[in-house]
C-alpha cells in the first residue's frame, strides 16, 4: 500500500494558517493550538485520499500497519502518530519483535511501540549487551526494569561476567523479591566504586533494603563528598527511613554555588568534574 507523509501534509497546511493568522495568537497560545489542530486533521478527510489519516489506518489489518511502518523509515518518511497511534491500538507485539534485529530506526521504534513486554525481555537483553547506541541501551533498561524480577538471574549471570555492569546494577535495584545476592552486591559496588557514589546510593534507596542505611549514614559523614553525591545520599537515607541533621559547609562546591545562585555566572561547573576547586 501507498505511503503518506501525512505530517508533511499538515506542516504545509499549518504554514498557511498560521501566516493567515500572524500576530492573532501568542506563542504560547500556538503551543496549545498546534497539537490540538493536528488531532483535527487526523480525522480530516483529505481529497486526493478520499479518507482521514486515522481512516487510512484503521483500514489495515496488523501486518499492513507494520508494513507501513517499515516502508516510511525505508525511504525516510515521517511517521506520523497517526499511524504510531493505530499500531498501539492494536496486541501487534509478535509482529513487531522482529524489528528489533532491524535497522536503528527500526529499533528504536519497535523499542517505544512494544514497551515494558515479558515476551520482548529475551530481546531486550540482547540489544542491550551487544548494541553500542545508547539511547537505545537505556530504553532497553527502561523496559527491562519494570519486570526485573523476571531477569533476575541473567542479569546476575551478566554482572558476574562484568558485561554492562552498571545497567546490570540498574536492573538489580528494581527487583521486588529480596535475594540477599542482590543487596550484597549492590552494597559491595556502593562500598568500593568512588567515581559512581550518587549512582549506586540511588540503587540502595531503589531497592529499599534498611539494612544499608548504616553505611550511607557512613558515607554522607565524610567530609571529600561533593553536595551532588550529598544530596543523593541524603535522598537515599531518608527513602530507606532514616534521617541526617547533620549541618554541612559546601560553600566552595561549584555545583552548590550554581545551584543557590551566588555568583552562577562566574561558576565553572566542569571543575568538580576535574577534581579542581575554584577559588573564593
């Protein structure tokens, strides 16, 4: 079936309303008007189609759709949310499985369409371990993380390995089921990996075990921490049940500064980064 740039077609009637109507409407008004003509011309009926977009693809049976969609990111067409919409609509998530071992845009589409899947979870972890794009590694965790529990053991098996281990530690700290292999080594990795403290402080409140608030309260008392590792530790301490009152002077941090507004255009914010303290 023939392919439509049913956004191309709006844009260009979108263009001609809004020169019609310059200086009518605020640009603030045009960001709520825009969305909500573009929802009308979904049921608009266009001549030279004789149907509306929404039509189109209501029409088409599962296999066209996925057709469609292959054939507009073949030949670099906008898909429209016309068609993403007809697709969600629809239990497709078999047909789709197979564009996960497509092109990156193919991918990336099959990644958002297919979402938090048990049936896509094989996949994920494959896509995971063995793609180099990262937007596409961190949807995958997105995706997998909300059925850890599901994962639990290749996800162990590939943190054993040392394969992806950070978004392994990611995927661990959202299972619901307690298994003391999960809380040692998430513990371990706060303990011993400096340069990711805030992260793996965030995988301690995640998990939700109050055996690790001892060491947090530990941690967040030392005196080289920075205030972004500060503010995640006190985060994570009191997401666990605990507290800390403890006054402390980071005055001299560049993030702080930025942050409280003394002087943020004087700032150097790449220097906590680097290890160097600007000077007061």
């Amino acid at each position: 079936m023939k392919i439509y740039d049913f956004d191309g077609m709006f844009d260009e009637k979108l263009s001609e309303y809004i020169n019609k109507h310059s200086g009518e409407y605020k640009e603030k008004e045009w960001e709520d008007i825009v969305p909500k003509m573009y929802a009308r011309f979904g049921d608009t009926t266009i001549k030279s189609l004789g149907k509306s977009p929404n039509q189109y693809y209501a029409e088409m049976d599962d296999k066209q759709l996925v057709s469609q969609l292959k054939s507009h990111l073949k030949n670099e067409v906008p898909v429209s949310l016309f068609l993403f919409n007809a697709i969600e609509a629809r239990d497709m998530d078999e047909l789709l499985l197979p564009l996960l071992y497509g092109t990156q845009d193919e991918i990336a589409c099959a990644l958002n369409l297919i979402g938090v899947s048990k049936a896509a979870l094989p996949e994920y972890m494959r896509l995971l371990t063995t793609s180099e794009d990262e937007d596409i590694q961190n949807t995958c965790v997105d995706n997998i993380k909300e059925l850890a529990d599901d994962i639990k053991e290749e996800a162990l098996s590939y943190y054993e390995k040392g394969v992806q281990k950070e978004y392994m530690l990611e995927i661990l700290s959202r299972c619901v089921i307690k298994d003391e292999r999960i809380f040692d080594i998430l513990l371990k990795e706060f303990r011993v990996s400096a340069e990711n403290l805030s992260m793996h402080a965030s995988y301690l409140a995640a998990y939700g075990d109050e055996r690790a608030l001892p060491y947090l309260l530990d941690k967040i008392d030392e005196e080289g921490i920075t205030f972004i590792e500060y503010q995640e530790l006190k985060y994570a301490i009191e997401s666990l049940g605990g507290s800390y009152e403890k006054e402390r002077d980071f005055s001299s941090d560049p993030y702080y500064q930025l942050v409280k507004g003394r002087n943020s255009s004087e700032v150097d914010i790449f220097s906590a980064f680097n290890g160097d303290k600007k000077d007061n």
